[in-house]
C-alpha cells in the first residue's frame, strides 16, 4: 500500500472527525477515536496536526468555504435578488439532503458543545453568512424584488433559521423522508413576506 501524502492524510483525518460528529456527536470527538476511524494512532494524528482544536477549525473553515461558495454560485445572470435568495434557499436544501444535513449539523453541534471552544470560530462564520444574505436582501430593496420595509437583519436571519431547522429535524428524523414539498412550500411563505 502507497504511502498517503499529508494533505492526502489530513484530508482523511478531517472527514473522519466529520463522521464522528455527524454520527455520535462532538463529545465523542476525540483525538484517539479519531485515530481509530482513521486508522492511525494517536501520535500519528498529531504529527499532521497540533490539536483537535486545529482539525475543528479546518473543519469549520470547510464548511465556511462551502456555504459561501453556494451563496456565489447561485446567482444566474439576470435574476433578481429575490430570484437569487431562491435559488440559495434551493442549493443550500440540495446540499442538506445529498449530504446529509453535514454542515447544518455539525454548525449546531459546534453550538451546543461548548468543550471545544469553537463558539467564536462559529460564530463568524455564521455571520459572514448572514452579511451575505442582508447584502442580497438590500439589493433587493434596490432592485424592487424585495418590499422597501423588510427588517434586513430580520429577514436574513429568518432564511438561515429556515435552513437551520430543516436540516436539524431531518437529521433527528434519521433522514427518514424527503422534503422537496416542504421545500417549496417554505420559498413561497418566505417570498410573500418579503417580496414587493
């Protein structure tokens, strides 16, 4: 068997650290189980990184590059900012359920769990998201696809929210049914609030 290259390792060492939260849930999160699930010891994780803080913050700074990634590549040429939020709402629901709600869940488990000091780490990423999102929201003001008197701040953190929790309730649903309906059924409640 070839020898893995360190990116190819630390690659491995987060998806593993990802499946452990998804699967068990951040108290499990340990440098050994990792190394179990990786199949390295422990002394060979940390000769990739320094800590499990430092594979968390890998982990985050990923599911940050994701997210905002969407955000850009949803926009198509001559929609309007509501078109665009649409077309968010859209991919962001896509990913949820081609990936299993991995970046929503892990966002919550982050959250919840305090242990590992990541709350700051989350905590921007989740408002770069947001700033993001009141961005499309203003220039939909300026555009007119969004009424003039839409609460900015409100309304960016009511479609977060909407993704949120829909990715939360499928995954403590075991992912048991699609929610394609729902899907469409929460776009139009959150266009007719907002769209002029």
């Amino acid at each position: 068997m070839a020898r893995q290259s360190t990116s190819e390792r630390q690659l491995q060492i987060i998806e593993a650290t990802q499946n452990l939260i998804t699967s068990k849930g951040m108290e499990f999160v340990t440098i050994d189980a990792i190394a179990e699930k990786v199949g390295l010891t422990e002394g060979a994780i940390y000769k990739h990184f320094r800590s499990k803080r430092e594979i968390l913050t890998l982990l985050i700074d990923s599911i940050e590059q994701n997210l905002m990634e969407t955000l850009v590549n949803s926009k198509q040429v001559g929609d309007s900012s509501l078109d665009h939020l649409g077309r968010i709402l859209v991919a962001h629901l896509n990913d949820v359920e081609d990936r299993r709600a991995v970046s929503f869940i892990i966002i919550s488990e982050a959250i919840a769990f305090d242990g590992i000091f990541m709350s700051d780490r989350v905590s921007l990423m989740l408002n770069n998201y947001l700033d993001f999102i009141k961005n499309v929201v203003d220039e939909g003001i300026k555009d007119r696809s969004i009424r003039p008197d839409v609460d900015i701040g409100a309304a960016a953190n009511t479609f977060l929210g909407m993704i949120q929790i829909v990715a939360t309730l499928w995954s403590l649903d075991a992912y048991a049914e699609s929610f394609k309906g729902l899907r469409t059924n929460m776009w139009n409640i959150y266009r007719k609030g907002v769209s002029s």
